[in-house]
C-alpha cells in the first residue's frame, strides 16, 4: 500500500484546563470537535485509531478502533502516539507511515497528510510536523511507524516525557501554514477558547 497513512487522533489527555473530561466530545459549529477531526483525516488516511484511557464506549458513536496508553500514569502525548503506533503495527502491517493529530482541534486543514509526507520526502527526513504562526506543533506529526521501538525506549528506559525531546534526535521537516484567515492549528484548551472556535467555525462557513 505504497504512500498509505494511518490518522493517530489523540485524546487520551487529562483536560485539566478545560475542567476535565474529554475535550474533543465539545460542540463546536454544531458538530463535536472530535467528529470534525475525524471528518477531515479520514479523507487522508486509509484508517483511523482513537487513543483514549477509561471507557472506550463514550466514542462508540464513531466506530473507531480505540487504544489505550499501555504505559501508567499518563505519560502525555507520546505515550498516545505510542499506543497508536503498536496498533497500527500489529493490526494494519502494511502500513508504514501515521500521522498523528489532537483532538482539541476544529480546524485541521485538508492538505495535512500530503504536504507532511511530500516535506518529508523532499527533504530526506524520519519525520515531519506541522507550524503556524511562528509556532510549532509537535503533536501534529507524521511518523514511520518503526520508531516505535526508538520511542518506547525513550518513554521506559529513559523517562522521556517531552515531544521535543525526541524529535530533535531525528532528521525533520517542518511545513509551514498560513493563519489567515485562521489557524488551523487552534485548539481548545479552556472553556473561552470554544467561544473562539464558534466565532472561527462561523466565519470558515461563510468562506465555503
């Protein structure tokens, strides 16, 4: 399956900012934000895997596989991608490439997945990851799906718990995109960011 990309959605975070629960079950412009993300990488990706910890049967409405971190303790974000790149290995072994995305995050752009592995592939790289605005988004990744060895190491030998951390060890391309006329890497992290998103998912509709 030459080019195949597997979507990692990660929700497996605590949410403390947001009082809890999950961020991604939030409605924004009439849809959960967790059903936008899935709406826009499953045009990209030849699958989908939801890493979230407790009770998977909350997401069972979007018949997705989902995964738990298999590390204690919640460990972050690399131990989602963790997760989901095990599965991914084990169930879909033809697969050689995941991205991995939030799931706090309304406005994903449609041309994620290609412009990633096109940087990556012009550029020589093991990996590469998204910006906007003069920021990075580690979390928002494509990846080989064998660093997963590398990566486990790093989080049970090592201790390793920040995404920098580990990516700096590998050759990467960052991809760069425009914020006007909206970030589509904003993402809610506190109950006054879903009234910023409602304002930017008005506006998104009114430029379709």
């Amino acid at each position: 399956m030459p080019g195949a990309c597997y979507g990692i959605l990660l929700a497996g975070g605590l949410a403390r900012r947001m009082g809890g629960g999950d961020k991604g079950l939030r409605p924004v412009g009439g849809a959960s934000i967790l059903s936008r993300v899935v709406a826009v990488m499953q045009a990209q990706c030849v699958g989908l895997v939801l890493n979230a910890n407790g009770d998977p049967s909350r997401f069972a409405d979007l018949g997705l596989p989902v995964v738990a971190d298999d590390l204690p303790g919640f460990q972050g974000p690399l131990a989602g991608i963790l997760a989901g790149l095990d599965w991914i290995a084990a169930h879909h072994p033809e697969v050689a490439r995941a991205v991995s995305v939030p799931t706090d995050t309304p406005f994903l752009p449609s041309d994620l997945v290609s412009r990633l592995d096109a940087a990556r592939a012009e550029q020589g790289a093991g990996i590469a990851f998204a910006c906007s605005g003069g920021r990075d988004h580690p979390v928002v990744t494509l990846w080989p799906v064998e660093m997963r060895h590398a990566l486990r190491r790093a989080l049970v030998e090592e201790g390793l718990r920040k995404m920098g951390a580990f990516t700096e060890r590998y050759a990467s391309a960052q991809v760069e995109w425009p914020i006007e006329p909206y970030d589509p890497f904003f993402n809610a992290n506190e109950p006054e960011d879903l009234l910023a998103a409602e304002a930017l998912a008005a506006q998104a509709s009114r430029l379709l």
